[in-house]
C-alpha cells in the first residue's frame, strides 16, 4: 500500500481536487506497479494565515484558485 499525504491551501474547486488524487494515484501505479485500490491520497487543506514561514502567518494573493 502507498499514501500521499499533500497539504494545500484551502479554496480550490472539488473537481480539481478529484484530478489531482486521481492523477497522483495514476503516477504512483505507474511508477511502482501498484494497483489503484493500494494506493490512498490525503489532501489537507489549510486556511490562510494558519501557517507561517519564518514566523510570520502567509496570506496568499486573494486571485482565487481552481
């Protein structure tokens, strides 16, 4: 079995969301010959301002995404 665990910012759309499990899904049957039903994607979404680079909170540009 293999897991992705990716962390993003919160904001994008549910079908961008889908593409991108599926398509890590598909890298990891690709590379390590497994099949799909081994494979788990977990994606974190974080809100802006609840995490910090070099202590200071990050706030994306408010362009939306996805």
């Amino acid at each position: 079995m293999a897991i992705i665990d990716v962390t993003i910012l919160e904001g994008r759309s549910q079908e961008v969301k889908n593409r991108v499990m599926a398509r890590l899904t598909d890298v990891l049957v690709e590379e390590l010959g497994a099949k799909p039903a081994q494979v788990r994607v977990v994606l974190r979404e974080v809100r802006a301002g609840a995490y910090a680079v070099a202590g200071k909170p990050v706030w994306p540009d408010p362009t939306p995404v996805g």
